[in-house]
C-alpha cells in the first residue's frame, strides 16, 4: 500500500472518529463552567412539573419556555405519583416521564432531572408515597432499612428507564439531582447520601453530572453538600447574591455558578393573600446573576395545578391550596404574562433568542351558570361510597391502617350518654389531621381542625349516632414531620369519657362518581340545621351542553362557586381539586378543555363539606372565562424565600 493511500485512509478514520464521537456534559473545575460537546456551557432553565400540567398542553408549554430563550428546563419526579401503591408503577398518559422528556428534546430544550426520591414542591408528603408509613417508625429520609429498601427499589425501576435519555446516550438530560434540600432536614445522615450517590452511579454510570441543591447559607450546606456531588443553591429575588455564591463556593470552591431555585414568585396557602413578587424585582436579580456568568433555573416557570388530592402543607400545618399558580411568568393555565416578557428581554441580553412567534394564550370561554341540584348526603350513599365495607375497632384507625392514601374516611360511633346539655367533644391531643367534620343523628353540630379547634360542643341522647367526616388536606411536604399520617390520629372524649366502638368506612369517592354512582335519591325532609348553618356533606351534581357546532369549542374555562364554602369538584369524573373561596385566596379553579365534551352533556359533581347556597333558592356554579386567584385572605403566613430568610445569606 502506498504511503499517500495509507495517510489518506489514516485521515478518514480520524475524520470519522470526530464525526462519531459521543456527546458529553461534565464539569471544568479549572474554568469555572460547565462543558457541553467539549464547549463552554450555561444553562438558563426554567422549572415545569409534567404532573401539575395535562399532557395536551405539555408541547404548547415547552414551546413558550423554548421561545422565551430558555435552552433547558428543570422538572421533578414525584414518586408517589407513579407508585401509588407498592409494585403498581403507572407511567401512562398524564404520568408518560419518557414522552415529556422526549417532547422537551425534540422542541430544542435540554432536561435538569430531579427524581428525588424527595422532592418537596409543595407536593403531597414532598413526594415520598403514604404507604411508607405503614412502617410506623420509619424514619424518612434517612438510613432507615425500611425506607432504603422501598428506595432501592423505586430507583431500580426509575433509573434505568432514565438511563436511555442522558445526554451522553443521546437524549436531554445533562445533570441529575440527588434527593432536595437535604441540608434543611434533621437527620443529617451522611451515609444515607452516600448511599443514594451510590445508587444513582450504579444506575445511570459515571459520567453523568449528579448534584445536590440546598438554601444559599452554610449552614444548609453543612449536611447537604456531600463529596462526588456537585453543590448547588437556590435564592430569590432580593437576596444578596454575592453571599449567596459565596456560600456556594463555602462547599464548591471551584466549577459553575448555580442558582438551582431562583423564585419568580411564590406558594399559596388557604387563609394568605396570594403570593406576588414584581416583573422589576425578577428582572433585576436575573440579570445580575446572567452578568456574573452564573447558571439559573427559575423555580417556577410555570407552575400549573394540584389537580384531585396532590397538594401538599407547611408546618405548622397550612395545606396549599389547588392553583399552584406561583405568579410564574407563564400562568396556571399557561397564559403569557408581563413577568414572560420581562425575563425574555433579559434573556435577550445575553443569549439568542430563537426566532418566530410565541405561541400565544389560549383562548378561554365562558359556559355561563349550570344549576345544581341536590344528589343525596354522604351518609345516605355510604354502601356505594365505602367499596371496601366497614371495618370496627375500639378506637379509631389512621387513614393508612384502613389502607387509604388521600381524600375522606367516615368514622362512626354512638353517644355513650345523654347529653341534654352542650358536652364538648374534644380531640385532646390535637389527633384530627385534618379536618373533620360532625354530626349527630344526621345535623351538623361543627367541625374540628388540626392546631385550630380541637373541641365543639354537642349534644343528644344516649346511642345517637355521631358521624366525623375526616378530610386528608394534604401531608406536610416539608421539615421534620413529613411523616404525617392522616385521620383519627389519637382519640376523641366526649366530657371526661374517651370514645370506644368504632365503624370505619374507607370511601372510594373518586371511583364512585367515575361510576356514576350517585344518582339522585329521594331526600328527606330537612332537618333543623346547628353550627353557623352548617349542614351534612353531601353531593350535588348538575350538567351543560358544549355545542358541538362550534369549531374552536371546547375551550378552557374556570369554575367558581358562588356562596359555596368546601370541598372537592369532579368534572366528568375528573378531580378537579379542593375549593375553599370562604377561606381564599383561590376562588375559580382551572378546567383545562381536555375534560370537557362536545359530544355529551359535561358532569359536574360537587361534594359540599360545610353548606351549600341550595336551601333558600336554586344554587348554581359558573363557569368564567378570567381566574380568581388573589381575594383576600387572613392568615399571619408571611412570604419568605426557600424555607429560610434572607437574614441566612448573609
């Protein structure tokens, strides 16, 4: 072989290795940057949680975000909404991870993955599932063998399914988080963050960029930040972002700048004012940070919805309501707003933004006033509400011994003596998680609420039946008491006496109005009604018709409920969430178009807990084209900046 073809063919092998080499993100310590294909890299991401958002509208989503100039997003993966029950796992339709990731890949987007397995986000128990607490001293979070095994075991089925869409396999994922925030949480177990670094290598190789995200202080850093990790944190706008870096560089000396949470807005609670934080004020720390070179991910870019029972609490205990709107630059219902603008014309100052339009907000459509009616109490449709039938017990079991996660369990006993006067009925241990809700011989006498009222005064003779409706209003997905078991906890006295004799029902609500099980039943005559007007759960139902002539119907729509004061909204036999406008601030709840029909007439079943506007005149909801988010709530729960103050970055 000549000496001319033998450098020839030597070129091509070298030119085909080049063409053929495999794509790959790590870390230069030396540079301060991340490396993307060998390349000096920063992302500017924005958070989007697959599970507050329906699948329909995960592509025009992802667009907006791409179109704001956003080259990566941030999403979790809550395990309790794929592994509800132990073994079950359900990655299908509104829960397909793999399609999502596949979506954010083909729009142009790289993937920040936060699979836990904790990942807080206001998300029912941080997103740890209920079922891990029917070991009843587990400790989470920690190296409890109990809780690493059901951990191995979730990660060994997510893992490897993750695996295929790394960027070094050709997909968007370029960095891994490891649990969240673990330097805010007691247990400081090193050797359970050993173990997870360990397991996420074992699953998903070495070259995979994996990392820790915890509160811009040292302190958070102390037991958050662990060796083969990379460190990062997280701010909002405000805070003194040179403290905060600072504190990055306490566990990171070297590598990027990383702002894993930067807060567009905030979280609501039932009772507070609507979370608000200015375009100005985003604006302005964003460009500082981009100025300093720094990576960020804005927590959210848009936040979405609770939809059924997903929302979680704070401690002490104040459950969020469904919107989890998070005055996020996109909207719950992914509308452009002031604050998109803002952040794209930020953007703009550094980065390219990608040209073309911006897919643009999605009409909304006003379907009037629907009158509802009547169905039947709670009580009165026991047998076809309780699948599992009743289950008795001296005194009163938790939601998990009844082998339920969410919603509403009755619990059923009888007056032991006369009480021809008002006798309190107390839960002395504060042992109602979280609300319940009483009544003797069918009338409502009151209703009990965790760390707010803990006695109520009743009165009947002796074998009255006493009903406690308990409402599971979301576990605590944040701080120490993130194992936080729902229903009768402890028991109840009446006077000095306890309460014995106890009928359980674990109620299947949900799958009870998909079965069009609750028909109209004739009602009996109305009783006299006790406690400010209170009167018994119960169920109304009432349906519209969608023309079917009209090209652009359906359309989103908001539901709102005037002078209706709690409870729970299915449309079609979809959980729409909680409604609480006595309390606020959400008032309308977001009905995406997806659930409504064109076809037949659309369902709505409402299961009011405390008294609907029915008996004096007809009721009705309304479906409204514009949300109600911000009506004015009393509560003392003041906004402060990823479970810490400003106070710690300094």
């Amino acid at each position: 072989m000549s000496p001319l073809r033998t450098g020839c063919m030597m070129l091509l092998l070298l030119v085909g290795q080049s063409l053929g080499a495999s794509p790959s993100f790590s870390l230069d310590y030396k540079n301060d940057c991340f490396r993307k294909d060998g390349e000096r890299f920063r992302y500017i991401s924005g958070s989007i949680h697959y599970s507050r958002i329906p699948r329909v509208y995960w592509k025009d989503r992802l667009l907006k975000m791409y179109m704001a100039g956003l080259n990566a997003i941030q999403t979790y993966i809550p395990w309790n909404y794929h592994e509800e029950s132990p073994g079950r796992y359900n990655f299908s339709g509104d829960r397909d991870v793999e399609y999502f990731l596949k979506l954010a890949q083909e729009i142009g987007l790289l993937v920040i993955l936060r699979p836990g397995p904790y990942i807080c986000g206001e998300w029912d128990m941080g997103g740890l599932p209920a079922w891990l607490l029917s070991k009843k001293n587990i400790v989470l979070r920690s190296s409890d063998p109990d809780y690493i095994t059901a951990v191995d075991k979730w990660m060994g089925k997510l893992l490897p399914m993750m695996k295929p869409y790394l960027y070094q396999n050709g997909g968007p994922i370029i960095t891994v988080q490891v649990e969240n925030e673990y330097g805010s949480y007691f247990a400081c177990d090193y050797n359970y963050m050993r173990h997870l670094s360990k397991l996420f290598r074992s699953h998903l190789g070495d070259e995979v960029v994996l990392f820790t995200t915890d509160g811009a202080g040292v302190g958070y850093l102390k037991c958050g930040a662990i060796q083969g990790l990379y460190a990062t944190v997280d701010f909002g706008p405000g805070a003194n972002i040179t403290a905060a870096f600072d504190a990055q560089r306490h566990a990171e000396p070297h590598g990027p700048l990383v702002n894993s949470e930067f807060y567009t807005g905030w979280l609501d609670h039932w009772g507070s004012a609507h979370s608000v934080v200015s375009p100005a004020a985003v604006a302005k720390s964003l460009s500082e940070m981009l100025a300093r070179g720094a990576n960020v991910n804005l927590y959210m870019f848009i936040g979405g919805t609770n939809f059924g029972y997903w929302n979680g609490a704070n401690d002490p205990f104040d459950a969020q309501p469904t919107s989890y709107d998070y005055d996020a630059p996109l909207s719950e219902a992914g509308d452009l707003t002031e604050k998109y603008f803002a952040i794209r014309d930020v953007i703009k100052m550094y980065h390219k933004i990608p040209e073309g339009p911006i897919p643009p907000t999605t009409p909304k459509y006003a379907y009037g006033v629907v009158p509802m009616k009547k169905l039947q109490t709670l009580s009165d449709a026991l047998e076809k509400l309780s699948f599992s039938g009743p289950v008795k017990g001296v005194y009163p079991q938790t939601f998990i011994d009844l082998n339920q996660a969410f919603g509403y369990v009755l619990y059923r006993t009888t007056l032991p003596v006369n009480c021809t006067t008002p006798t309190p009925l107390s839960s002395p241990l504060n042992g109602v998680h979280d609300r319940a809700y009483v009544s003797v011989d069918g009338v409502a006498v009151g209703i009990l609420e965790r760390n707010k009222v803990i006695t109520i005064n009743v009165t009947g003779k002796a074998g009255s039946q006493v009903d406690i409706l308990v409402e599971n209003m979301g576990r605590l997905n944040y701080g120490g008491y993130i194992n936080d078991a729902k229903g009768l906890l402890s028991n109840l006295t009446l006077g000095k006496d306890t309460l014995t004799d106890w009928i359980m029902y674990s109620l299947s609500i949900d799958e009870a109005v998909n079965q069009g099980l609750l028909g109209e039943k004739e009602l009996t005559p109305k009783r006299p009604t006790q406690g400010a007007g209170l009167s018994p759960p119960a169920f109304y139902g009432g349906s519209f018709i969608i023309p079917d002539g009209i090209p652009s119907l359906p359309q989103d729509t908001y539901i709102m409920l005037p002078n209706w004061r709690k409870g729970q909204i299915w449309i079609n036999g979809f959980n729409l969430g909680r409604y609480w406008p006595t309390r606020g601030p959400q008032v309308t709840l977001f009905v995406p178009f997806n659930i409504l029909s064109t076809t037949a007439p659309n369902n709505v079943t409402i299961l009011e807990l405390e008294g609907a506007p029915c008996s004096l005149k007809p009721c009705t909801v309304e479906f409204s084209s514009t949300p109600i988010l911000n009506a004015t709530g009393q509560s003392d729960h003041k906004l402060h900046w990823g479970h810490y103050t400003k106070e710690d970055l300094l």
